[in-house]
C-alpha cells in the first residue's frame, strides 16, 4: 500500500522478480515436518462445521518480524538507546497493530462469515548484530541487505519457510521509491493458485529454474519520505496489506471508491488518513472477494495433511491468547517468549515462558516478582519490581503532540503522556494536534475544512486548500489566498503538502518534489497487459479483422515483404568465414546505392580464380610498386615470382586484357594492402585508375573506360580482401 499508490503484487506479476536463490530444503522434507498438527485442536477436541459446511475455526495465527532498520529507529528514539527498552516498544508495536486489524476484521460480516481474529504466535525482532558477514544466511536475518527494492524486500520474507502460520508479516523502516508503505501477496478462490493466507512453503518456477517460498507473507514499512508514519496510518496499511492475502483486490468500480465526505475504504489504492468515516471498513466488493476465499478455505478440514493443488485451511479454534510469543495478552501476567533460553536473552528472570516445568506456571510471575520486564519498561529486570517515580527514568519521549512521560513507580507499563495543546501546529504546518495526536487539519484553526484542488498544474494540486464547513458547493480556496493562514505559509506558493499526502481527491499523491502524480495502483506491465489483452479489445480487434479481411492479407504480405528485405539486408552485409561465399557489401556503397542489395556478388567460380594462387603461400609472394620508367605508363606493377613475369598498366604496354586481369585476381591483393592501405572504396580505387587513364592519354595510348570500369572493380575486391 502507498500513501497514495499501489500496494498490492499479484503472483502472476511478482514471482519472476530477481531475488538470491534459497538454500536446498527438499519438497520431501517440507513435508515430513507435517506442519498441519501443528493446528491440531487440544484435548481431542474436533473443528465443527456449520450449516454452510464451512468449519467453525476464525482464528488466524501471525508470525511478527522486526527488520534491523526498524530496531535502528526505535532504539535511537522510543528506546532512547536501552536495549531492553527497544525490544519492548517494538513488542507493543506488534501488540497495537494486531489489537487494530482485530478491531476491524473481528468487527466485519463477510457475508455470513464472521468473528474473523489474528493472534500473534511468534515474534522474531532483529537487531544489528544479527547481520552476518555473509548476507542473507539461511540461518540468519533475511533482511541485512541494504539496497532493496519493495518486491524484492517481500521476496526476502518469503524465502523462509512460514508453513507453521496463517500469515507472516516484516515490519521496517525503509523509505521505498514512490511512496510505498505495504506490499502482499494476493489470494485467489481458484484452485491451483498460490498466494495469500495458509499458503504452503513450495517450490515455483522462477526463469530456467525452480525456488521455493512462502506466499503467506505482507510487509510494512513506518517510513514514508523521510517521515515516520502515524500509528493509525501503519494500522490501516497492516489491513489493507491482510485484505489482500484475504483475496481482496484494491477497491473498484466507482462506487467502492465513493471519495469525500465519508472517504474511501480499507482497500483503497492508496492510505488514507483513517479520520473518515469509511477509512476503517471494508467495502462491498471487498467484503465479496475476501468471502469468496474465505469460504473456499473454510470447506477444508483443519486437521487433513495437505494436498497439493487444494486450498488449505490453517485456521484454528479461538483461544484467549497464545503463551510463548512475548506479548501479554488476556490472561496472562507476563510473556517472556518460549523457553528459558529467550527469556534470558530478553534479559527477563521474573517470568516462566512457556515451555516451565509441568506447564502449570507458564506466563505467570515468578514468586516475589511484582512484574516482569515484558509487561512495560517501567518494571527494573534486576529487582522484578516497578521503577520508583524517584528514580525519574523517562520512558516515552516529547512528540509533536504529547509530553514526555516518566515511571510513576505503580505499575509496569509506562503512564500516558499528556498531550500537548490542541491546536498546536505539527507536519510542517499542515495539522494541527488533537487530543495528543497530530490528526486536524490546519484549516480547522479558521473553523474551515480541508479540500482537494482538483484543477491547475500538478504543483497547485499539492497545495493545502480550505473551504467552508458543510457546504458541498463551496469553493476550494488554496492557502496562499488565506488571510489567516499567511503567518504559517512555508513559501509564496502557500502551505505545501507534505510528500506523500494525497491529491486531486485521492486520485494522485504528491512526490518529493511536491508534485501531484497519478495514482498507479496496478503498476505499468499490469496496464499494458489490460491495454492489448483484455476481452473488449482483443473483441474488438477480432470484429475489424472480419471486417477489414483485405487489409489484413495486405499488412501479412507487406510484413513478410519487410522481414524478407531485413534478412537479405542482414545476409549480404555480414563476413562469412566460408571461401565459397560471396564477399560481404559494404554499407557504405549499400547507402549510396541501395540498389546493390538486390545484385549477387561473384562468387568463386565464377570468377574462374586460378587454383595455384589459391595454394600457394604468402610468403612466396613479393610485390612492388613503381614508375615506369619509360614515362609511358601511369601506373606499374611488377611481379617477381618464378617467372618474372612484368605486366604495365598502360595502353602501350596492355597485350592481354584477360591476362591483366587474371593477374590481378590472384596476385593483385597483395599490391593493394602494400601500396593503397588496408581499406578503399571503389570510387576511390576508380580515381586512382583515372589518373592512369588522363596521364595515358596525353600520350596518345589511353585505357578504354570499360577497361577502367573493370579494373576498379577488380581491384576494389582485392583490396578490400575479396574473392576475385
């Protein structure tokens, strides 16, 4: 999910992006491990079915990771730079993200499918000495790479096998390109899909080879342009980001999309700033998405091993809460992790995790502990009692909108901070604080509310604007042409909106460079592929080929007509090592005279070259180049061989034309490289002929122009290496 772009990555589109390979866990030995008893009801106890024939099991487990980069964050700011206190405010992040879905799905009726419940069962927070050396080791922190883009960020998350739960979800504090906050893996109602809740750890194909993932992942990030986001828009993300593994699309047509007053739904295509009426519900379309898996996963038995092809149904009885997972929940006085060994890494002795003696005291105090450092940062690990008010550790830092707050000495958790004035400015001076929270918009302070300039550039549309209250007719009013607002104006343009606020009534968000940009909620190969391949177009294409059958037969001759040009274009341009091919065109005479692609070049045997020069070696050879020395010729050859055999290039000296030009088939290549360089044109090769030619015919024995015409093309070949 972006603050105002897409979200969501369908299977088909994001399981061919490049990510490292996975270490080798065989399909088999996935298998054995047998995954499925993990969801075994206790006790003997058997899942029921309703009169829907759906199982009665709503309870969908969670495994919560924690990146080294939101560990970075945390301990410098809510952690103050405290270890144990960083881990515990990352806990409570958990803690509050899960109550939030909660709140929401637990809430919402899927069309007769109800009571639907996360519950945390195994956290995993990563701080930075988990980074080895060697990145991404298969025992290791997936996460360590520090480039990343968002696809393949989520790739990383699913390189690791989460058959055990529901969903497994990251959460970090990267600032992705565009603006995006989530990225999830979709469902389907299909059979023979992958992707979205109670997906198994499988392989897939991924180019030439096979990979292995776990598609029942999500990933959130707190960051957006540089801006931490607030708690309620992360939650909002965190649902949007569970819909789509629940199988919901983003929100469409139009009126899943209904805009102002009330706002957009949970799966909108960009977040929302959850202060509207319908920002915290689903829509009708995807409340009908989601129920259509949902009812597909439900058909199948809890208990049944896995079938390959088949949906799984990973779902499990409600319980209270989940001992073991480090989050104190509902009947539990403290929550340490699993066994002994992670609560003494967290530093906590005055719990019992969940693997105690004989099971009885598992996430219950320890005797003489009046808390447990899992219970808040207030409670001492040393002592196992609360940190007096005398002490003054502090224990919530000042915000924009609240005070610091310190440990009063009577309980474990830290007290509420007291917020700050309401009213107070805060976002650069584009809100304004309610209650503790940075949530009013600035437009409130003149008793006006925030709209959207819908017309303009893009840079007016991310221009903070104010209209009356309750008048759907007034005007939009931006905040340069406020009397009252000009005290808080940030540039002459006005109060800008931050980056990543959204723009054009939800229909773009505006970039870093304060810009309002289009909302792309499918991405661009999703619209190119809807663009040429959806039903009305690929319909409409075939009614034009019916009826304009013609032209259709008219465009296949052209195009072989063209393909047919391009090979030929292709053939007598390109060297070929083989001595009865033709000599390659030169592009540059092809240029000149495009008509030489449709002339064939002389091959061997037709230029009747005499075998025994072919034979015989280079180095026997030997030529040079003089003046006649008789004045009577422009130009001399002479050959020194066995024979001695001297031949004069001029109309006094030319006995033989057929000889002339027999030795220049097989001698004269040698004359040219030596004498004229390793390259001619024709044209070139023809003006040095001429001179001989003008300088002849002064002396009353000129060359015949055919002659000439005929000796350039001759040595034209040879020169440039040519079969002659």
């Amino acid at each position: 999910m972006k603050q105002v772009q897409r979200s969501a990555v369908n299977v088909a589109d994001t399981t061919t992006t490049t990510v490292r390979p996975l270490d080798g866990q065989s399909l088999m030995e996935t298998r054995r491990s047998e995954p499925w008893r993990m969801y075994m009801p206790e006790g003997g106890q058997r899942s029921r079915r309703n009169s829907d024939n759906l199982y009665d099991v709503r309870t969908c487990t969670v495994y919560m990771q924690a990146d080294q980069k939101l560990w970075q964050f945390v301990y410098s700011h809510e952690g103050q730079r405290d270890e144990e206190r960083t881990r515990n405010e990352i806990l409570s992040l958990f803690n509050n993200h899960i109550k939030a879905v909660n709140a929401i799905y637990e809430n919402t009726n899927f069309n007769g499918i109800s009571g639907i419940n996360f519950v945390v069962q195994r956290t995993t927070i990563f701080d930075n000495r988990s980074c080895p050396s060697v990145v991404n080791s298969s025992d290791g922190n997936p996460f360590c790479e520090e480039n990343v883009d968002v696809s393949n960020y989520l790739n990383l998350n699913s390189i690791k096998n989460h058959s055990l739960f529901c969903l497994a979800y990251a959460l970090t504090y990267r600032d992705f390109v565009g603006g995006t906050l989530g990225l999830a893996w979709v469902a389907s109602r299909q059979p023979n899909t992958s992707g979205g809740i109670c997906e198994v750890y499988k392989p897939y194909s991924e180019g030439t080879r096979k990979v292995r993932r776990s598609l029942n992942t999500g990933i959130i990030t707190l960051v957006n342009y540089h801006n931490r986001v607030p708690p309620k828009v992360s939650q909002l993300t965190l649902a949007h980001e569970i819909g789509h593994n629940f199988g919901s699309p983003h929100d469409y047509p139009s009126h899943c999309q209904p805009g102002l007053p009330d706002g957009n739904y949970i799966m909108f295509a960009s977040a929302t700033s959850g202060d509207k009426v319908n920002n915290g519900k689903f829509s009708i379309c995807s409340i009908n998405n989601i129920s259509l898996v949902l009812r597909e996963v439900l058909k199948q038995n809890p208990n049944a091993p896995y079938s390959s092809g088949a949906k799984r149904n990973c779902f499990k009885r409600r319980e209270t809460s989940f001992c073991g997972n480090a989050l104190v929940e509902d009947g539990e006085q403290c929550d340490c992790g699993f066994d002994m060994a992670e609560c003494e890494q967290r530093g906590d002795r005055c719990c019992y995790p969940h693997m105690s003696p004989g099971g009885t005291t598992m996430c219950t105090r320890k005797e003489g502990s009046e808390c447990s450092p899992s219970e808040g940062v207030c409670c001492s690990p040393s002592t196992c009692h609360f940190v007096a008010a005398d002490d003054h550790v502090q224990c919530r830092v000042v915000t924009e909108c609240s005070l610091e707050q310190f440990c009063n000495g009577k309980q474990a958790s830290c007290p509420p901070s007291y917020p700050k004035k309401d009213g107070t400015l805060c976002q650069n001076n584009t809100k304004i604080c309610d209650n503790g929270t940075c949530s009013k918009s600035v437009c409130s302070i003149i008793n006006m509310e925030e709209c959207f300039i819908n017309s303009g550039t893009p840079e007016d549309q991310c221009i903070l604007a104010c209209k009356k209250r309750y008048d759907i007719n007034a005007r939009c009013i931006p905040s340069y042409e406020i009397e009252e607002l000009r005290p808080h104006f940030l540039s002459k343009r006005g109060i800008l909106l931050r980056p990543g606020s959204p723009c054009n009534d939800y229909r773009g968000y505006c970039d870093i460079f304060r810009k309002c940009r289009s909302v792309d909620a499918n991405g661009p190969l999703a619209r190119l592929k809807n663009l040429f391949f959806n039903h009305e177009t690929l319909k409409t294409l075939s009614q034009w080929v019916q009826e304009k059958w013609w032209a259709t037969v008219l465009m296949g001759i052209g195009l072989l007509l063209v393909m047919a040009l391009f090979i030929r274009c292709c053939a007598v341009h390109t060297p070929s090592t083989n001595p009865r091919k033709p000599p390659a065109h030169s592009i540059y005479e092809t240029l000149r005279h495009p008509s030489t692609l449709l002339r064939s070049t002389p091959t061997h045997s037709q230029t009747g070259r005499s075998r025994q020069y072919e034979q015989q070696p280079r180095h026997q050879r030997h030529y040079r180049h003089r003046r006649h020395s008789e004045g009577d010729g422009a130009l001399g050859i002479k050959l020194t061989n066995r024979n001695h055999l001297e031949l004069i290039l001029t109309g006094r000296q030319i006995s033989n034309m057929q000889e002339v030009k027999s030795f220049i088939r097989s001698k004269g290549h040698q004359f040219c490289r030596q004498n004229w360089g390793q390259w001619m044109t024709k044209s070139a090769v023809t003006s040095k002929l001429f001179e001989s030619y003008r300088e002849a015919a002064r002396r009353k024995n000129p060359l015949s122009k055919k002659d000439i015409s005929i000796l350039a093309q001759l040595f034209h070949d040879a020169l440039n290496g040519y079969a002659v």
